[in-house]
C-alpha cells in the first residue's frame, strides 16, 4: 500500500488531491480567472519553490502516505532545472520514514512548457525522461508525485518508465487537477 487512505490504492488511475484554477484566462489580454483561489495559489507558490507552500503540502500529505514507500516526482519540463518544489516536496516526505528517489527520473531533453501551450502527447514524454543510472527501483513500491495534472501523460508516461525499470507497483498522484 502506498496511501493510508485505502480507497486512493489501486485504481489505477491519478489520484487528484483538489482541483487546479489557472491563474489567467486569457494571459495576453491579462484577463484573471474568477475561479482561482487560495489552493491554486499555493500550487503556484509550490512550483516557484517557496518554503512556505512546501512545508504547507507535506503538512496535508505526510500523513496520507505509508512508510516504506518510494518516493519519485515527474521531473521539469527543462532539463536544465533539476530542483523544483515539488522535488523539495518529495525529499522532505521521503526523509520521514520513505524512500528518497526523487531525482530518478531525469528529463533528458527539454520540452515546450506545457502550461503554455506544449505538446501533451505521451510520446514526448517517453522520449525525453531517462532514469539515474546509479540509482535502482527494481522491486520498489513507489508514490509517483506531480504538481498539476491536465491529460496525465507526463504521469503516464513516468509510470510507464519506473515500471520498465523493475519497479514492483506505482501510484500516481497530483496536487491539483486542471480544470
């Protein structure tokens, strides 16, 4: 088991913590989105590596996530940017009693941020993420974490790769789920 909540194990698909309120609507005509709140905000926050909204989302999530479990986080769309908040995120969760994987999966390649209009196709994705050749997850129980979730195919894609590296079961989550 991954998730203390027994009803997050096993489904196969994402588990989505809340719902993701883009900020703009239309960014070039600086129109704001009514339906963004203090949640979204906070993924925002996450995703400039702001202490404050780490240490907000492992208080929500510690709790949530079995001891034992591997930890590993989608990985930037720039490969250049090796550290990020959610990656922050998963170190600080691993050190309570996880495992600390969280840079196993590399992307190797940039992509188009997908946010601002990038290619969502899960192709994109299998081709640019490799894995730390120094690092093993073969027969690991492994929580796969990422930010904010729109078709899931970064998700996928990365499923995909740590079972192909021998991991033993993978559970994908998202902070937030765009909508």
């Amino acid at each position: 088991m991954v998730f203390v909540n027994e009803a997050w194990n096993g489904t196969g698909d994402i588990v989505v913590y809340s719902n993701y309120h883009k900020y703009w609507l239309d960014r070039e005509r600086k129109i704001k989105n009514p339906l963004f709140d203090v949640y979204s905000g906070k993924i925002l926050d996450l995703k400039e590596g702001k202490p404050q909204a780490v240490k907000y989302f492992y208080n929500l999530l510690d709790a949530e996530i079995c001891d034992g479990v591997t930890i590993c986080v989608v990985p930037s769309s720039n490969a250049d940017k090796k550290i990020t908040g959610m990656s922050q995120l998963g170190e600080m969760l691993a050190k309570n009693k996880r495992v600390n994987k969280v840079y196993f999966l590399q992307r190797q390649d940039s992509i188009a941020k997908l946010a601002y209009g990038g290619n969502r196709d899960i192709s994109i994705h299998m081709k640019s993420i490799g894995t730390l050749k120094e690092m093993d997850v073969n027969g690991d129980i492994i929580l796969l974490m990422d930010d904010v979730t729109t078709t899931g195919n970064s998700l996928y894609a990365c499923r995909e790769i740590l079972l192909q590296n021998g991991a033993e079961h993978v559970e994908m989550f998202a902070l937030g789920k765009a909508i």
